[in-house]
C-alpha cells in the first residue's frame, strides 16, 4: 500500500526566504503527482501536476521536481511571500487504477512570516 | 478554469437526520469524488462516481450513499447523520485520462449534533 510522507507537518520563515517542501512516497510505480495547496477550512487548489515521464514543473514562482527512483517530490518556493501562508499537500497517483486510488499526504503547514 | 462548487459551506445538523451534500462542476468531467478530511487522517476517500449513475466505493463508505443522476452533479447522502461524521467533506473533479489534473471545492464543514 503506498504511503505518501509530508515531513516537517509545520514550517515557519520569513518573507522573502526561500524554501523547499518535500514528499515522499514508498511504492515508484506512480503515475502522476500532484500539489496542492489549501488555506483554512477551504478546499484544495491544485498548483502543479508532474507526470511520471516528467522531472519537473514550473509555475510562476513554484517549481516542483520529481525523483521516482528515490521516491521523492520536492516544491520550491522561490521569494516566500506572506500570502504563501497556507499548507501543501501533494497528492500520488499509481500506475494502476484512476484518481480513485490516489493517496494524499498529511501536508505541510507553511508560515510566511512578514 | 473548472468550476466545483459546494451547495454549503457551513451545516449543522442533528443526530439522526438525513443530509444531503450536493456538489457541481461545470466542465463536463466524467469522474467526480467525495472525500472526508479529518485532523491527523488526511483525506480519505467515501465515494468515487465515474459517470451518470455509475458509482464506487471508495475506503470509508460505511454510512453514506451517492447519487449521480446528471453528469455534472454529484450528491452525497448521509441517511442517517451521527457524531462520527462530523467533519470537512470535499468534492472533487476530473477528467478521464492520465494527464488531467484534479479539482476540488471549497468543501463543506459539517457538524452534527
């Protein structure tokens, strides 16, 4: 069974900072991977989707990179604002079945301090 | 950009009662999903629905029943609501394929009494 890691739960920087949120998965046979971020009691808004066959994506400020091989996504933030506040999920989708096998981590809760 | 959205964003509701979450999405998306989250447990998934009247249960259905009638609209029902089920429930979108991205609504927070 996949298991999706977020590690550290919570995060505090400063504005302006840079900075990178990791997950990390335990089975490589995935098919996409997915980030999203959610601010409180809201729903989630997707930010970035990498394929399998895809090392990394860039929107705007964000750039998230995969390493299937070792299991491993990474989302940078470059030049951390305060609205950057909120926490990050990414979320796993494997080879076999649709988006109703997807797995979801737990997150990661980012403080943009001012 | 895809619109899903949330009948409610707010419920209170009393033990015992029927409820219905009702969600919408307005690009003609084949799957659509209902999911629970809960502090410590992430999201996890009650229903999956992958065309009118088709449905799957996802990992926690006990409780809960759907109904896909329309293409766009997919209705979560919980026949009997209990404290157990108070919680945040999210919709959620897609299209079939391998590239589609997933989309969700700004989620309904309910509490039962």
């Amino acid at each position: 069974k996949q298991e999706v890691t977020q590690i550290p739960a919570a995060l505090s920087v400063p504005e302006g900072e840079n900075l990178v949120l990791n997950c990390s998965f335990t089975d490589s046979a995935i098919y996409n991977l997915q980030w999203f971020r959610q601010d409180p009691g809201k729903g989630l808004t997707s930010l970035l989707l990498i394929q399998s066959s895809q090392r990394e994506q860039t929107s705007g400020r964000l750039n998230a990179s995969l390493d299937k091989s070792s299991g491993r996504s990474t989302l940078y933030i470059a030049a951390s604002q305060p609205g950057d506040s909120a926490t990050y999920l990414c979320a796993v989708r494997p080879n076999s079945g649709g988006y109703q096998k997807v797995t979801f981590g737990t997150g990661t809760k980012l403080q943009v301090i001012p | 950009d895809v619109k899903v959205t949330q009948s409610s964003r707010y419920l209170v509701k009393r033990t015992g009662e029927k409820v219905f979450l009702e969600c919408v999405q307005d690009m003609d998306h084949e799957n659509m999903f209902w999911y629970r989250q809960d502090p410590g447990l992430g999201l996890r998934l009650i229903y999956f629905s992958y065309d009118v009247k088709m449905k799957e249960k996802g990992d926690i259905p006990e409780g809960y029943s759907v109904s896909r009638e329309k293409k766009e609209r997919f209705s979560l029902i919980l026949e009997s609501a209990s404290t157990s089920q108070t919680s945040m429930y999210l919709c959620a979108s897609s299209l079939r394929g391998s590239s589609e991205k997933l989309f969700f609504g700004s989620g309904t927070q309910l509490s039962v009494l």
